[in-house]
C-alpha cells in the first residue's frame, strides 16, 4: 500500500496529537491483541490530549517526537529521550497497522538512533511487551539486543511484563551510512526511499 519513496520524516507539531493519538490506538489494539483481551482492548482510547500537552511545550527535557508521512498524512511515529548521561530512550514507536511491513517503522528507528547519537548519547534502549514477538523481532534484526531488565506494570487494569533491548550507539554512523541514501535531508524533514 502506497509509495515507500514518498514517505517524508518530519517533527512532530501540535496539530499531529490527533493523527499520532489514533495511530498508538490502533496499532496498540491490533498488535497487542494476540496477548490482551480485546474487550479491554477495545477500552484504549487514543490519547490525543497526552500528545497535545507533549507536543505544546510540557514535555520532558531532551524528548521528541517525529513522524512519518505520506502524501501528508501521518502514518507513524517515534518518541525519544536523551539526558540520562550516554544513554537514550525510544520511549515510542507506533506504525498505523494498514502501513506495517512497508518500511515505516525500520526509516523511524534509524532517524530515532540517529538523533539519539547526534545528541551525545553512546547507547540506546527501550522497553517492549515480553510477549510482543513482531516488534521483537524487529528490534533483534535491527541490531537490538536484551539486557536482563524487565518491569511490570499496569496496562488498562492488566499486569503486563516488559523487557528491556539496548544498542550500542558508537556504530551509528556506519549504520546511518548504510541508509544514508535512502535517507535525505529537505531543512529539518527527510525524505526516505526504498532504495
């Protein structure tokens, strides 16, 4: 579905809160339906204010979001933060399930390294439902590797256990070089192409 070589990677605005708020939803319900109940599931209203008040101003120091586009419309984003020393944090990564297996996610996790690195960090992590195989396998493939760490917490009234991936950052710029060129700049958009 659509042209890989029209997707455009971009800072996210405050007018994105909505598009980014249904794309956690719906990628959330879909990809987190093989574990969780779908009734409760189907509880998980976006949270378009969250991104709203993230977006206008009250986020944490050293986050961001981007998103990606095609043909102006969002169809996925990544969250990041720097500031804890030489470690990173890619807080988020959501692609609207009609856009999976297209490329979206793989050009969002390269420029979320890529930020992370040009902002000092030496490694990054993130944290991902245990039993959450296709993003796994994702992150493994990328480079992505578990630490040990793992958390529980509460997911609309259901405990749920997450690991924790970590990637060395040092390398990046050979890893950047290799989507070097499908990966250009327009000001403070990228261009991504399928190559």
């Amino acid at each position: 579905m659509g042209n890989r070589g029209g997707l455009t990677l971009r800072p996210a605005v405050v007018e994105d809160a909505p598009a980014i708020a249904a794309i956690n939803a719906a990628a959330g319900r879909a990809g987190w339906g093989a574990f969780l109940p779908r009734e409760r599931l189907a509880t998980f209203e976006p949270p378009v204010r969250r991104y709203e008040k993230t977006l206008g101003g009250d986020a944490d120091p050293g986050s961001a979001i981007y998103v990606a586009t095609e043909a102006g419309e969002v169809v996925g984003f990544v969250s990041v933060r720097s500031g804890d020393g030489d470690v990173g944090e890619v807080r988020a990564l959501y692609v609207h399930p009609a856009r999976w297996s297209g490329g979206v996610g793989r050009a969002l996790l390269a420029l979320a390294l890529e930020t992370l690195s040009a902002t000092g960090c030496r490694e990054a992590v993130l944290w991902t439902e245990e039993r959450n195989e296709r993003p796994r396998r994702i992150y493994q493939t990328a480079g992505w590797r578990l630490d040990g760490a793992s958390r529980v917490r509460d997911f609309l009234g259901w405990r749920i256990r997450e690991v924790r991936y970590r990637i060395a950052l040092a390398d990046e710029s050979a890893r950047s070089s290799a989507v070097g060129s499908r990966l250009g700049r327009t000001g403070s958009q990228r261009r991504w192409s399928s190559g």
